[in-house]
C-alpha cells in the first residue's frame, strides 16, 4: 500500500485523491479508530524517512509541544534498515511536494494546462468550459487571452498526444543507442587502463623483489 502510495503521488495525484481512492477501493486505514483514509493520513506516509531507511529522532519542538521540528534540525539515522521505497521515488514525491501548486491537476479534463501557448501571441492559454447545464456534450476549450482563438480540447489533446507518443518512441531508441556507446567507451577506457597496470607490474617486478630482499637483508 505504501508503495502504490508513493507511486500514485509521482505521478501527480494529490493528498486528498489518494485518499478517495483508497476509500473507494476499501482498503483499511493505517488505524483501525479511523474512519478511512484522510489527505493527512497519506501526508503523513508521504513524508516518512522510515521508508527510506532512516531513523529519524528528536523530531518533536520540545517534550511539551509535538509540532515537528523543520527538517534541517531533525536528527537522523542514515541507513538504519533496509529501505522500502527507492531514492528516486522518494526524490520525486519530494520534488513534487515542494512543487505542486496547481493541486488535483490530475483530476481536470485540461491536462495540458500551463503548457500551451498561442502560436502568434506568445501567451499561455487559458481554458474555458462553456457546456451549457444539462448539456450531454461537453463544449471545452483552450483559449488565447490576447487573440481570443479558441480550440477545443480533444482536438489539441489528439494531436499533442500522437505527435508526443511518435516521439517519445523515436527518443527512447535512439537514447538506448547513446547509452551503449558511452558504456562501450568505458568499458574499453577500463580495459586499456588494467592491460597498462598490469604491463607495469611485470616491468616493476624485478624491483620490488630487490627492495624486498634488501629489507630482510637489513633485519
Ligand atoms: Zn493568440
């Protein structure tokens, strides 16, 4: 659960749809006194250095008061135990965590905003739902705030979405090959650094045996 967790808020759910969805799935809280699950229940995994392995001590302000102490002043154990969630999991939902300004961003239909601009206006659109109550149809639209242009949503996710996944699979090819170069790069680096060591202990050899035999002449 704690996995799925973190997993659920690395790709950009929040607290409280987290949450909702465990609710929904039935699955018991952490407590068995709480009701369900809560945005500061999945918080509270959220941030826990426990499942990174670390011990975390002296975290309350004072023995009086329970409020946590800020992370800089904590105490902490490193490697303590076997980790739970890997560093570049933890490094995400943090990053997240500190990032996140547009909440539930996963939960709106505009899963590109903030990151389409108009073409000639240079300005970043802004969406407009214009569905009419009890209407079946959805009337949905990106909208330039300068020119007034508008373009419904389907039509701009279809084509940012084709074009993304024809690239993605183009990158994702020719990274891998990138990759095998550099490794084959290394791999022979190491080989010619070992072969050069190993010439040089042969040469040096002789040397050591003449050292060493001084050394025990001289006891
Ligand atoms: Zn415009």
């Amino acid at each position: 659960m704690v996995i799925l967790i973190f997993y659920l808020y690395s790709y950009g759910y929040s607290d409280r749809k987290i949450a909702n969805l465990l609710n929904e799935a039935d699955i018991p809280p952490p407590s068995i006194d709480a009701k369900g699950w809560n945005d500061s229940t999945v918080r509270y995994i959220l941030n826990n250095r426990w499942y990174i392995g670390e011990l975390a001590w002296f975290t309350r302000t004072s023995f009086e008061n329970s409020k946590k102490k800020p992370e800089e002043e904590i105490f902490l154990f490193k490697n303590h135990h076997e980790p739970l969630i890997g560093a570049n999991l933890w490094n995400t939902t943090q990053f997240f965590r500190n990032y996140k300004q547009n909440k539930d961003h996963m939960d709106s239909p505009y899963i590109l905003r903030d990151l389409v601009y108009c073409h000639e206006c240079k300005e970043k659109l802004i969406t407009r739902n214009s569905t009419p109550a009890k209407s079946k149809k959805k009337y949905m639209y990106y909208c330039c705030p300068s020119c007034k242009k508008k373009i419904s949503i389907d039509k701009i996710h279809e084509s940012i979405f084709a074009d993304f996944s024809l690239r993605w699979g183009r990158e994702l090819k020719y990274y891998e090959k990138q990759t095998e170069k550099i490794l084959n790069r290394w791999k022979k680096g190491l080989e010619q650094k070992i072969n050069d060591l190993n010439e040089n202990l042969e040469k040096r050899k002789p040397e050591f045996k003449q050292r060493i035999s001084i050394d025990l002449t001289s006891l």
